[in-house]
C-alpha cells in the first residue's frame, strides 16, 4: 500500500506540467486538485461500506461533474466552486472565494477523469496524507518563494512534536498554522503511541486541534489536509484571520508553531489617488509587554498569551528574536522571568525554502505568577546544530536522523538529568541577564568555514544573512526614532 503513494503523486504532478503550459501555476495546480479532490472523496464517503450522509448538495457533487463535458462542465463547475463557497463550515472554507483556473474544457475533463480512476477513502489515511504532502512538498520545491512562508521541514517538525510529547486530551494550538503540518504529526505521534479509547479518539479527531492562518488559500490547504488525514468534522478546525489582531481568549495545553518569515507586520494604506501602499503596524494589546512592528517578537508574544498555565511551547524563531534591542530586549528579559524557557536549539541555514534563513527553536513552558519576586527560568540549554552543518534542498537534505542527537539530548522524560556535550550546554539566568541586551545569541563551537575558503556558504546565502542584518539594524533605529517621536 505505501508504494501507491509516490506513483499516484507523480501521476498527478506530471499533469500539472501540461496545465503549466496554459499558465497554471504549481500552486493554482495544488488548490485546483483540492477543489475536485474533495469533491471525489466526499461522495465516495457516501457509498458502502461507510454509508455516510452526504455533505455536499446532490447538484454540485462528484456525479455532477463526471456526467458533463466540455464547455458545460467548464461552466457548472464554476458555478459549483460560487454556490459551495457560500456554505457554512468545512465546504466554506475550503471553497469560499475559489474559482476555476483550469480554462481549457478538455484538460478540466482529463483532471476529473485522473481523479476518477483512483478510490481515495479506500486508501490508508497516511497514504491519503503521504499524496497530498507530496504535492504540497513538490509546490515548495518548484515555487520557493512562496514556498517557505507555509512549508516547515516535515523531519524538524518531526522532533519538535517528539519532545514536546503530545498526550491524548490536550488541546494544541497553531497561531500560524500554514498547511498544518504540526497538527498532521502530533495526530500520528498520539495515535501511534497510546491505546486510545473511544472517547480520546473523538477528542483526538473534533477538539484536540486550533489554528490560524491569514492567507486564505493557505487555510484552504490546511482545511483539506487535515480531512484526508480524517481529522476534523464537517466544522473547520482552521480559522482564516490574522490572530495577532486579539487575544482570542482560547487557552492550550501545546502552542507549536512556525510564524512566517519576515519581521514586518503590514498593513496596506489607500491614498487620496487610489494608491496601494504598505506600512509598518504595531499591535497595540494589553497582554503584550512591548508594542512593535517586529512580527517574530509579536508573535511571540501572542503565543505566551495563548499557552494555558503549565502548557508547552515549541516556536520558530529567527536570530534577530534572540539579539534584537529595544522590544526584543524587553521581551525577552519577560520570557526569561515569566516563563521556564528551558531549552533553544540553533537551527542550520539551508533547510527552509526561504535561502539564508537562521532560524532556531525556542522551547518554554508557562508558569503561574510568582510572589517571591524569582525568575522561572534556571538555565537556558542550548543544542547548536548550526556550526560545521551545511544543508540544501537538493543534494543534502535534513532528514530525521540529523535530529536525533538533539532529541537524546533534549532528554524529555527528564529535563533534569541533561549533560552536556559538545554541541549541547547549559547557560544560567545570572549569566545570560548580564549579556549585553540579554541576548540569547550564543555560540561556542569553532566555525571551520571561517578558516577554510572552500567552505563557505554560496554568495546568495552570505548575501542574504546581510541583507538580514542590516534590515534588523535598521528596523532596531526606526523602532528608536519612533519612541523617541512619542515621548
């Protein structure tokens, strides 16, 4: 059965390369083959052996489609695409705004008739989600720029969910959910490693799962993935709104997430002419502890917000989250006092679409308020994968086994009994509070590249971690001058 996967993802890829000439993007391809996709696997729920009631109207279903041709189907399937967008729950969100990019009758007609020949619901649910992430993976691979914004490397997610532990009943939140790639392996990790019972199975299916995206067609995704992995109901567990706006007043046990790249938060100004333009927003919340432009530090902050006492936290963070002054500083001498941030693993460059990216883990845990005026935080362990690490898309790829040290060490059964080894070290709070701007930029291991020519990383890479920098400089003096206007 697992062999089927790859044949029918390739089958399926190899369409698009024919639509690519009448100017389907990959990413127009994936959302066009949800929208038929769903449709096929809706119907086939309604026939035996699972007999379920049908959640689609007669007149817009599978049978439908497969009983026209030519420009007539072309026509009722954009009528279908506008009447089911205006539904309430799954089908609005998968629908809502959705429009037919496939021009061509004829091509529109060979798509259905692909999807026609396979029984999807027949399939194991993993090879169901093994075919879709396929897809999604194949788009990141041939679209990169807009790519990396949703697609976190299944491996690193992979550990993330295996220190943070997942159990059944706990409630898991996504702030930035993309194509929900942290719901996906924390479902597999519970069901896989717990006997659950018909209740936790339930839970585990209707309530476990929360998240936010605020790219529509991404939620789009989201939504589809999750169903063929047969998480969910016929209500959305995916919303599509930007959850920076507010506090949503939702509360998780688990907050894993990957906020997309890029520090800014925008938003777009119309002049007096008619004149698109974008610019930097604050969020102005009671809950934050320092209002700034910078999205990661927003997010972060959204995040401490969201978790409920005691729950755990896995967050994607860029360098600048770790060294910038002003609201970075601000925010991360809170996290230290507020929260047990136990543990940062440093990330390598090369393993996001987005090129140059340095990213890391923050992993914390969130404490009830202290009256002995101590921090919660003891020592920050930080597990350095980035030094003498070169990874790429292509030729050398992170797979799951490059994390497995880091998972060893993280040592989740017991956080106490952490040693140290070359790449793994411990840091107080009396020593990182004394650090120039409390930065959590550490690193201890001899970098080779910077003595061998031949090893350092490609001019697109070095020049992009500069272009980094001086954004970060520069968002740091904006940030200043804007202080400085207000007081």
């Amino acid at each position: 059965m697992p062999g089927e996967a790859p044949v029918i993802v390739q089958k399926l890829w190899n369409y698009c390369d024919i639509l690519q000439d009448d100017g389907v993007s990959y990413g127009d391809y994936v959302q066009q083959l949800t929208n038929i996709l769903f449709l096929k696997m809706a119907d086939e729920q309604t026939r035996p052996p699972l007999n379920k009631e049908p959640i689609i109207p007669k007149k817009y279903g599978w049978e439908s489609l497969t009983s026209k041709r030519g420009d007539d189907l072309e026509t009722h399937y954009r009528h279908c695409l506008e009447e089911l967008g205006k539904k309430p729950g799954l089908l609005g969100v998968i629908y809502r705004k959705s429009q037919n990019k496939i021009q061509d009758p004829a091509k529109l007609e060979r798509l259905i008739r692909l999807i026609n020949e396979e029984t999807w619901v027949g399939l194991d649910i993993d090879v169901k989600g093994e075919i879709y992430e396929g897809l999604l993976e194949k788009n990141a691979d041939s679209s990169q720029k807009g790519a990396g914004q949703y697609f976190t490397p299944r491996a690193l997610i992979s550990a993330m969910v295996d220190v943070i532990r997942p159990k059944p009943g706990e409630t898991i939140g996504d702030p930035a959910c993309g194509t929900g790639g942290f719901f996906l392996s924390s479902h597999r990790y519970i069901d896989g490693n717990y006997n659950l019972d018909k209740d936790q199975k339930k839970f585990l299916k209707e309530e476990t799962f929360h998240g936010w995206d605020i790219v529509t067609e991404v939620v789009r995704l989201c939504a589809m993935n999750m169903y063929l992995h047969g998480i969910g109901t016929d209500e959305s567990q995916v919303r599509n709104d930007d959850s920076l706006g507010a506090d949503p007043g939702d509360r998780f046990d688990i907050v894993m997430t990957n906020p997309p790249f890029g520090k800014k938060s925008t938003v777009t100004i119309f002049s007096e002419e008619g004149k698109a333009e974008k610019e930097s927003m604050s969020y102005e919340r009671d809950d934050f502890w320092a209002t700034t432009s910078n999205k990661q530090l927003n997010f972060l902050q959204h995040v401490k917000t969201i978790l409920g006492v005691n729950g755990r936290c896995a967050i994607v963070v860029p360098d600048n989250v770790l060294f910038e002054g002003g609201a970075g500083e601000t925010v991360r001498r809170r996290m230290l006092e507020q929260m047990d941030c136990h543990t940062l693993l440093r990330l390598p460059t090369g393993i996001f679409y987005a090129g140059g990216v340095k990213a890391n883990v923050m992993f914390f845990d969130k404490k009830p308020a202290r009256t002995d005026g101590k921090p919660w935080t003891e020592k920050v362990w930080i597990y350095d994968l980035r030094t003498n690490q070169h990874f790429t898309q292509k030729e050398s790829i992170l797979t799951r086994k490059h994390l497995d040290d880091f998972v060893r060490c993280y040592n989740a059964k017991n956080r106490q009994r952490r040693k140290e080894t070359d790449r793994f070290r411990a840091y107080s709070y009396e020593e990182l509070v004394k650090r120039d701007k409390v930065s959590l930029d550490i690193s201890w291991l001899k970098d080779e590249s910077l003595e061998d020519v031949e090893n350092l990383p490609p001019p697109e890479e070095i020049s992009e971690e500069i272009k980094g920098s001086l954004e970060s400089a520069l968002d740091s003096i904006n940030e200043l001058v804007d202080d400085l206007g207000k007081k």
